[in-house]
C-alpha cells in the first residue's frame, strides 16, 4: 500500500476495492526477508559479530515461519534482535476500527468485528496500524498470570453491559489475545512458572484460547520470540518440555569473538554527552584496554562464567572512564585531555555491579577482582606493543627494560596524582628518559599525544609483571624499584 492508499481507504469496501490482501504476520516477515536478501540489504542493522553465525539463524528460522527462542547469557542483544524484526513487518495493515484484537477485516475473529462487519458490510469502517504498533514484550516474572497473558472474566464489564458470566463478551482479552497480528516477546521464559507455560501450548499449536470455562476458537496470528538464559535452567526455573517441542528454532547468542567487534558495539551504545566527545581524546590503546578488560573476565577464575559478563560492563565502564578524564580536567582548569591509564580506576564501579563473583572472587572482594581484571588486560595487550616478558628469566640475561628499572633503583620513583594537570603529568614522565627511549623503539609511529598514555601503559605492565612496584594512596600513584619498595617495607 502506498502511503496515498493508505490515508485515503477508510472503510472495508474501499479496501476491497483497492485490491488488498491480507497475509499471516509470519508471511510478512518471510516474503520482506526474502526482498531484502534479494536486493543485498542489511537485514539486522547495528548488530555486531553475529553476521555469520545467529543472524544466518534467525533469518532462516524466520523463512520457516516458526516460532523462536533466542537462547544465551544476558547481554547478548537477544531483546534487541526481537525488537528489529519489527522493521521486516509491513509498514501499515489495515484492522477493524474499535477491535481490541486487531481484527484484520477479511478474517474477522472477535464477537465485535463480527458483528460490526455483518451490521455495516463495506462500510465497516477501518484503521491502519503501524509497524511500530506491532511490538509486545512481557517480562516474564513468577507473579505472571494465565489472566495477565490469556485473559478473565471482567465482572466490571459483566455489570456494565448487564450481561451474565455466561455470555462471552465478559471476557477482558489479556496481552498475548490483544497482541494478534504482532510480534509478542516474552523475556526470561524460564522465570515464568510451569503451570503459565502450559497455557501457552494451544496458542503455539492449535492458535485457540480457553478463558474460565470459555472455549474461544480464536486462531490468533502471532510471532512469538521467546529469550531465555541457559543459567536459568539451574538456578530459578526451567522451558517444559512440551513447550519447547512448538518453539520451531532454538538459536544460540553468543558474546563478541573479537576485541574490534566488542569496540564496534561500545562505541554505538555508549550514552555520551556531545561535551565529553569532544573535549577528552580517547587513544585507540586506551579502548582496546577497556575492552579487554570483559574479555579477562569472562575466563577470570574469580568470576561466575556461568552467569555471563554482559555487553553493557563495557559499555558503562567506557562512560565512567570519560566522566573520571572530564572530572579531572574540570578541577584542573582544563578544557581538553587526554585519557590516562590511571582513569581507569573510574570504572571499577562499572565492573564490580556487572560481575557475579564465585566463593573465591567474594573472598577477594569486589573492588580488588576489578583492579585484577584490569592488570590482567594489561598483561594480556602488553606483548603486541612491547617485548614480551617471560615468567622466568635468567639473571644474567639483557632486557629491554634494564635502563627502566634502573632509573627507578637509582632514584626515589615518582608520583602520578588523580588530579595532576596535563602539564604536571606530562613532565612527570617526560622526565623518565627511558621511557622515552622506549617508545621511540618499539612504537615509533605513535602520536605525542598517544605516547604519554604508551608511557603510562609501560609502566603499569612493568608493575603487572613484577618489574617495579606501583602503590596506592589517597591521592594517586607511586612507581617504585620493586626490591627497593620491599626493602623499605621491611
């Protein structure tokens, strides 16, 4: 339908005439699939690392029209891949003017289309729904009822209309009956309690409802997606085997593969200010570091694997970061920055709230398993920018880092503050001619603006493999000679 068609079919006659014709929603999601994959189009815009693996799936579960269940740990775009297959819908449909249940006009189904239509004939009188209109999603929660999804007896209506609980127009519609025609997501199905989900296995087979003695043959035109979390099946409740014998395809979400996929994704979800965008600059190491730091968690020992790391640590763990540059800059008097290395402290809270730790990790504590989360993804970049460090290495050996670690046994180390300005930072470790010398080696085509977070960087690793030693105190760090820190701590 055109959009002209569209504004100007008022009445079921006009629609006759205009030549419409209606089709089940999981043929308008097969046939549009199929002009998309035609024409070469995007079908699931902004999801990433899921182009050759569960977006192949749903398309294929969505041409075998069946009913879907997105199955994987939270944080895994299940919600948001449901919610885009709204855009596979056509763009309007037409619907009987009044109908609770979205009859369609050439398939009426409720007692009011009906009778409307049998009343009215061509001039049963039509609206038009809008794509957008044609998404329902329920959270599901043990306190979900079968009148929540199914529907009751109103006695309101039955007083009002004066009728007896034996008449069917009693009945209030509940939201999958209300949701014809749609796409109904329901959240979590594990949560949702075993008796509930008996409910449902006549909507997915047979399409007819039975509502407090009522058998309403009503073949209820749906797209179901149901997600769920594999932890769910141990921990809160369980799919019926019943129920998971009419969900058509199980497909299986997984997180990003790559650090690259992961930054994609960040970077399209962070909530930024337009201030924050461009006043601190964010060094490409910085958000490879930020990102690895989900990637050492998800196969940290401390860290309950079977709960998941979600998507969304990253994503708020990259807004604390900027939040703690721009803090810092404003208390200096500065209007632009730099991330540093010590920034990332900001986003210990980021971690420790998305981070279900096992009997090992609570022992530790939260905030000490987030700072180790942190020095691992250092040690695990560390090797792609500078030699890498073995565990063992014999005393007599030369390494690139001698003059480093020298500079700090001959000296008193130094202090990086929280609150030094970007002149005071800079000199602190422009002052560190090893540093320096390091980077021209080893990173020569790095940015001056960049090197001084490669410096800072160098020296958080050295520290992470027990080459100096790095203390924390109210206002920020000291860098240490390793042996000459455990002297004076003696």
């Amino acid at each position: 339908m055109s959009k002209i068609d569209q504004k100007n079919i008022n009445t079921l006659g006009q629609l006759k005439d205009a030549g419409y014709t209606s089709k089940s929603i999981k043929d308008e999601l097969r046939d549009n699939l199929l002009g998309k994959i035609a024409k070469g189009e995007e079908t699931f815009t902004g999801i990433w690392g899921y182009e050759h693996s569960v977006i192949p799936e749903l398309e294929r579960a969505i041409l075998s029209r069946h009913n879907i269940n997105l199955l994987g740990l939270r944080g895994q775009a299940k919600t948001r891949l449901a919610r885009l297959m709204v855009q596979l819908l056509d763009e309007w449909i037409p619907v009987v003017e009044g109908s609770e249940i979205h009859d369609d006009p050439f398939h009426p189904m409720s007692r009011f289309a009906k009778s409307l239509i049998t009343e009215k004939g061509d001039k049963t009188p039509i609206t038009w729904l809008h794509r957008e209109e044609r998404f329902y999603e329920k959270l599901a929660t043990p306190d979900v009822t079968v009148a929540d999804l199914i529907g009751d007896v109103d006695p309101i209506k039955a007083a009002n209309l004066k009728l007896s609980y034996a008449d069917d127009r009693v009945i209030h519609f509940g939201m999958i009956p209300r949701a014809n025609r749609c796409i109904f997501v329901i959240n979590e199905l594990p949560d949702l309690q075993a008796r509930i989900q008996v409910a449902l296995f006549n909507i997915l087979q047979e399409g007819d409802i039975q509502i407090r003695g009522f058998k309403l043959r009503l073949p209820l035109d749906l797209q179901f997606v149901f997600t769920a979390n594999p932890e769910d099946y141990t921990n809160r409740g369980s799919i019926v085997t019943p129920l998971k014998d009419r969900i058509g395809s199980q497909i299986l979400t997984h997180y990003p593969e790559t650090v690259e996929i992961a930054k994609k994704i960040t970077q399209q979800e962070a909530q930024l200010d337009t201030r924050q965008a461009e006043a601190i600059h964010v060094p490409e190491m910085a958000l490879d570091l930020l990102e690895q730091i989900s990637f050492e968690a998800r196969k940290s020992e401390y860290v309950d694997a079977k709960s998941g790391v979600s998507a969304r640590m990253s994503i708020t763990a990259f807004e604390n970061l900027l939040s703690t540059a721009e803090r810092r800059s404003l208390k200096s008097g500065g209007k632009k920055t730099a991330v540093r290395l010590g920034d990332f402290m900001g986003v210990v809270p980021s971690i420790t709230g998305k981070i279900e730790l096992v009997y090992e990790g609570e022992q530790e504590g939260a905030g000490s398993v987030a700072e180790t989360l942190i020095e691992d993804a250092i040690k695990s970049l560390f090797p792609e920018f500078f030699p890498k460090i073995d565990k063992l290495e014999r005393k007599d050996m030369e390494s690139p880092y001698d003059d480093l670690v020298s500079w700090f046994f001959e000296g008193e180390g130094f202090e990086l503050l929280d609150d030094d300005s970007d002149e005071s930072y800079r000199k602190k470790l422009d002052s560190v001619v090893a540093l320096e010398l390091l980077i021209k080696e080893y990173q020569p085509a790095v940015s001056k603006e960049d090197s001084y977070f490669l410096k800072e960087f160098l020296l958080w690793g050295l520290v992470a493999h027990k080459k100096l030693s790095k203390h924390r105190f109210v206002q920020g760090y000291q860098f240490k000679d390793l042996y000459g820190s455990y002297i004076s701590g003696l």
